[in-house]
C-alpha cells in the first residue's frame, strides 16, 4: 500500500489549489487507519480509477453474512496478479469484514494458482496462527495444505490446526480435519496420528463432522502417499 499526500487538501475550492492533484491511495482495497471524523478520511476513500486498481468498497461494507464484491475481486486479481500482496496485507488490518472477505479472496485465488503463497508463506502461516476469528480460520485451513513446507513449517501448521479443532464453529473444525487429513496423504508420518484423530471425531461429533470424518477417514486409508 503506497500512501501519498494531496498538495490541495487545504483548499476548500480546489480550483484554487495550483499543484496538481495525485491519488491518495495506489494498489489498494484497504482503507487507511485514520481516526475518526478526520480531516482527511474523504479524501482517503477517494480512489484512483482505471485498470490496475483494487477499489475499496469491493471488500467493505455489510456484515459477516455477505462476502461483498469477493468474486470480482478474485477475477481481477487473477487478471493482474501483483495485486495478490494487496490481500495479504487485507489479512492484516483491523477490519474483520475485511479480514475474512481477502482470506475468501486468497483461497478463491489460491485454488487456481497455489503458487502465489510462495512468497507470503510466513505471513499465512503466523497469521494463521493468530487469528481467532472464525470465518478467517476456516478459509486458512483450506490455504495451509497448498503451501511447500519444510518438516518445521508442517509442524507448525498441523499446531495450528489442532487449535482449530476447539473452534465453537463446527465450519472451522471440518476444514481443520479436511486439511490435517490432506496433509497426512503427503506424508507418512502424520497419518496415524489424524487417522487416529478422525476415528475419535467419528465416533463423538456431530452428525455432519461424523459424516465428513468418515469420508476422509476412507479417503486418506485408500491413498497412502506415494
């Protein structure tokens, strides 16, 4: 996020004003962190126009039940992938809305090209480690399993993943047993431990996390890793 002055902001007639006016914002979805009721909070939400630029009231806006503009930041972003680092850093704000509409982005994203993670891989996974917000959570634990690990990173994140495990959202929990179990395909060593785990999920969790254990269960029995 490149933030920038407006040598005309004194003015209350711009005409007045004889330099010439440059955008607040470039590369950006994300609001400033201005105080309220400052002076300059208009002029920060005035954005450039034009291709290249990630508008902000594409992600504000609403309520945890609406994903806002996601999939029309996801297609852009796909056009124009240097704007992926815009979300990374989406991830990071005080703004839950936010916060769980630029994981939504990333995942959506991520899906078709994984490899965008390469260069944020300790943010995701530290992030992803902090974050007790559910609706980011549940979008974390699909984006984990698709990062290149080291054996420390791997460990770190099945960690993380096991704290996810307690979440009071049963969303959170099924995507933390879909990702230990995708984990555990790629590597030996975990499978006994997360067959183990799914068993005990089988045999004590809801209907619907029964269900998909079972699945997975089947899954990760029938395909060992290669």
């Amino acid at each position: 996020m490149i933030l920038q002055t407006d040598p005309c902001h004194r003015y209350k007639n711009r005409s007045r004003c004889t330099k010439p006016s440059i955008p607040v914002f470039q590369y950006s979805i994300i609001p400033p962190p201005l105080a309220a009721g400052s002076r300059h909070s208009r002029l920060a939400l005035t954005w450039p126009r034009g291709p290249g630029f990630l508008r902000p009231n594409k992600l504000q806006g609403g309520d945890r039940r609406s994903i806002g503009r996601v999939d029309e930041v996801v297609d852009q972003v796909l056009r124009s992938v240097s704007l992926f680092k815009v979300l990374v850093k989406g991830l990071q704000v005080d703004d839950p809305l936010i916060r769980m509409r630029s994981a939504d982005a990333v995942e959506k994203i991520t899906r078709v090209k994984p490899d965008l993670l390469n260069s944020h891989k300790k943010v995701i996974i530290r992030l992803a480690g902090q974050s007790d917000q559910q609706e980011v959570r549940w979008h974390m634990a699909q984006i984990l399993p698709r990062l290149s690990l080291t054996p420390g990173e791997r460990q770190t994140i099945v960690d993380t993943l096991y704290v996810y495990l307690n979440d009071k959202s049963k969303i959170v929990v099924t995507f933390a047993l879909q990702a230990l179990a995708d984990l555990a395909a790629a590597d030996k060593q975990l499978q006994p431990d997360v067959m183990r785990l799914l068993q005990e999920f089988i045999e004590t969790g809801s209907p619907a996390i029964k269900n998909r254990g079972r699945k997975l269960l089947a899954k990760l029995k029938a395909s060992p890793p290669i």
